[in-house]
C-alpha cells in the first residue's frame, strides 16, 4: 500500500522540473532561505558535514556546499534527486554533495549513517508525515557529540492563515488547529496529508538527548511567500515587517505563529 511520504514525493516529481522556475525568484523565498541559512551558519563550524532531509531541488545543499560544507542530500522524490544531481554536476561539486533517495522515516536504511555536524531539513517537508515521533528517534544515532539539528516546521497556529477568517475562509484559517488526523493538501493534482507540529511537540521528544538553542519564528509578521508580489507591490511595508519580524523573532508569541518556525537543539556531550 502506497504511504503518505511516496504520494507525497510522487507529487514533487511532478512539481520537480518547474519548481525553481517557480519559487527560485520569489522575493519571500529568497528572505526565508536566507535566514535559515544564517541561522545554520550561527551554530555549525565551518567544513561541517551536513544530512539534509527532503532536500528537494538542492538549493540549500548546493549553497551550502559552496560555503564550505559537505552536504548528504536525501529525498524520496526521484524528480527532485534528478534536478540535485543534475545541479550537482554542472558544478562540479560532486566532492561535497553526495546524493541518497530515502525517506526520512527510514533513516536506519541510509547509505551514508556518518555521524553527522548536522542534521537540516527546510521547508517543512517533515510535515509531510504522521510519524515524526520516529523520525526524531533515529536522529541521535546519526550525529556526532554536541551535533546539531536544525528543521523548518510549520506550526498548528499561523497569524497569517488566521487572518483569512476575516476573508470568509473559514477552511484554511482553521485547517491547522483541528488537523490532528492530517490535513488535505494537493500538489501539481496529487493528493497527500500534512500534519502540524508546535515547537512542544519536538522538543518533548528529543529532551533526553539534546537541548534547545533557540526557536525562531518565520514569516509571522511577513507575509507567507503564497501572497505573491507582496514585496514588490508594497516594498516600504515588506521592509518594516522584515525589520519588525527580525526585533520579535525569538520573542513569544512571534517565535510560535509563524507560517513556519526554526527550531535549533544540540546534542548533549
């Protein structure tokens, strides 16, 4: 019987070959991508070895490879690896970035088990499983001493999808808060469940063996990147937003009702 991940992944194959097309230039991804990156870069040494979760197209592990990383980049989509591999070749980067198709609930079947400096997963794309509990059980074994795990979740509360009450849409402004069985979403026709997670939820499971650094809200006072040409059409709003949403990041409740939120813990020694 086909899993929620491989329906999830056949999706993105289909999206694959368009998705940086379509999201490489999109102002709001560029400002998501690069405070996650900072974010990294804040607590990883330089020359760090990376595994990647749903690494997706490779954008991240390409810049961070760039950088000075060596990045393992996993996927369960095929479309996606293909476009990673592809990217990965014209740059000949093929001695930092190794490639893996793997779902990141069966890590105990990877190729490559390290240790790892870090373990990074974007984008939410752990939330395309009801079975996060076990994903976050196989992390400890992968890492090195004082190893980090950075994610992008997107939380059971968004102040921007709350707002769309107000809009008469009433479905997806409470899609997250009564989804505990999974939430409908649908990609380039196929259909999947997403599943929301608040901070609480990791840092509950992982307490044993690792300790919180920080949790960072992302796009809770800047719009989520689905609100197209915001930046653009409003620039001097986008850029007191960015300002405001960069002075309350950590704070509560910003840190917590984000579209998505970083979460940062370290391995105990």
């Amino acid at each position: 019987m086909e899993t929620n991940e491989q329906r999830a992944a056949a999706a993105f194959t289909k999206q694959s070959g368009v998705f940086d097309d379509r999201f490489g230039r999109n102002t709001i991804v560029q400002y998501k991508r690069e405070r996650v990156r900072r974010l990294v870069q804040k607590y990883l040494p330089l020359h760090g070895e990376i595994l990647e979760l749903n690494s997706g197209t490779g954008e991240d592990a390409v810049w961070f490879a760039e950088q000075g990383y060596r990045v393992h980049a996993t996927d369960l989509s095929t479309g996606m690896q293909g476009v990673l591999r592809n990217k990965v070749e014209i740059k000949g980067l093929q001695p930092v970035i190794s490639t893996e198709i793997c779902s990141f609930t069966q890590l105990e079947s990877l190729t490559q088990k390290g240790p790892y400096d870090l373990i990074f997963s974007n984008f939410a794309g752990l939330n395309c499983t009801g079975e996060l509990s076990k994903v976050l059980g196989s992390f400890e074994s992968l890492l090195k001493p004082e190893g980090l795990v950075v994610l992008v979740i997107l939380p059971r509360q968004s102040l921007w999808e709350f707002l769309l009450l107000f809009r008469g849409k009433f479905r997806t402004a409470f899609r997250r808060i009564f989804s505990s069985k999974g939430a409908k979403a649908r990609v380039e026709g196929e259909e999947f469940k997403c599943w929301y997670y608040n901070p609480s939820f990791i840092t509950s499971r992982l307490k044993k063996s690792f300790r919180l650094l920080c949790i960072e809200g992302l796009c809770s006072l800047v719009p989520p990147s689905y609100i197209e040409q915001f930046p653009e059409k409003y620039p001097s709003v986008y850029r007191f937003l960015k300002k405001e949403e960069n002075r309350l990041k950590n704070k509560w409740p910003w840190n917590r009702i984000g579209d998505y939120y970083i979460i940062a813990l370290q391995k105990k020694g």
